[in-house]
C-alpha cells in the first residue's frame, strides 16, 4: 500500500507526540529487532524508531532492513528517528484520510 501526501501529513501529525517505542544499539538492525517491531506494528500501526549512530548510509541501510523485514512504509525520518507505518489489516487503529 502506497500513501498519498496528504495521508502522509496526517501520519506525521500523528507521530509529532509520539516517544520511539524501539530503540536500536550498537548492533543496529537485526532480525530480532524486526520482529519486535513487527509486534509494534500489529498493535500501534504507527511507530516511531531510533536509530542507533552512524552515518547517513548506515541509518538508510538500517531503514531498509526495518521495512523489508516488517512490510512497513517510511513516513518521515527526521535525523535519527524514523517514523514507520503498517497497517492492520484484522483491527485497524488509525482512520486515514483519503
């Protein structure tokens, strides 16, 4: 599922308040990490990450993995937060604009 603009504004809206439920260390991005992220998105649908140090490359690649492990789509990325985005396909939380 691809976002349109105007549902990607209203996605950072929505994640302006939010702390970062996963927070990645030294090891950065691993399957572990995906999975529990996975797990977060079932339940919030939007989460916000952190990513661990590192250059830009490094941050793009850990996005990456993030979103091919788990299925989400990237929102916004602000420096060392990212914020993902998957939908609930059996008990949707968030109502999206079309």
């Amino acid at each position: 599922m691809s976002l349109s603009p105007t549902q990607r504004r209203y996605l950072r809206s929505l994640a302006h308040d939010l702390s970062p439920v996963i927070l990645l260390g030294n090891k950065g991005a691993t399957e572990a990490v995906a999975k529990e992220l996975a797990l977060a998105l079932d339940h919030h649908e939007l989460v916000k990450v952190k990513l661990s140090g590192g250059d830009r490359e490094e941050r793009e690649a850990q996005i990456g993995f993030l979103i091919d492990g788990t299925g989400a789509e990237a929102v916004q990325q602000i420096g060392h937060v990212v914020v993902l985005f998957r939908r609930n396909e059996q008990d949707p939380k968030l109502a999206l604009p079309r």
